[in-house]
C-alpha cells in the first residue's frame, strides 16, 4: 500500500502523518465505490420522485422540469442501472408533448 507524508498545516498543525493513497485501498475500495454507486442512485430516484411532484403541483414549469427529469434518467442509464418502465412512459409522453409528436412505443 503505498504511502505519502501529508505537508505541515500552515498555523501549528502537524506534518507527516502519513495518508493512505485512495489507488491503492484494495477490495474495500471495490465495496466503497458500490455504496456510493447505491446512493448516487437513490439520490435520482428521490429527485426524480421531487420533479414527477413537481409537475403534478406546477403545470407551468412542466418543460423544465421535463427536461431536469430527461438529465436525471440520463444519469441512472449513464451509472448502467435500469430505468423504470413507467418513467420511461412519462419521459415519451412528454417529449412528445413538447415536440407535437406521437409518444412512440
């Protein structure tokens, strides 16, 4: 594991204490990089869950919120994590809403 002496704080703190290189953290970086792939992934559904309230409460903003829920879905298929089928409903119905098209299938 390799290590690296952090520099002396500017005001009194201490120096060289020695810091473990995030590289090189073994399998329980491996476990750490899928809790936060979790909880990046719950932190989208909660957003998506806050923009589908959104629209149903504030009809005006409709097409913004439509297009922050485009970027959120975008990032859930990004991370290669499923998106819900009825999500991917409402993101077609409102794309052709806004575009005057028929929502395809």
């Amino acid at each position: 594991m390799r290590r690296w002496a952090a520099p002396a704080r500017e005001h009194g703190g201490r120096g060289g204490d020695e810091v473990t290189s995030p590289e090189n953290m073994g399998p329980c970086s491996a476990q750490a990089d899928e809790e936060m792939s979790r909880m990046a992934f719950e932190l989208l559904k909660a957003q998506i869950s806050l923009l589908v309230s959104q629209m149903e409460n504030h009809p005006e903003d409709k097409h913004e919120l439509y297009l922050q829920l485009r970027e959120r879905l975008n990032e859930i298929r990004s991370m290669g994590m499923p998106v819900p089928d009825d999500l991917v409903r409402l993101e077609r119905e409102l794309e052709a809403e806004f575009t005057g098209e028929a929502p395809s299938s």
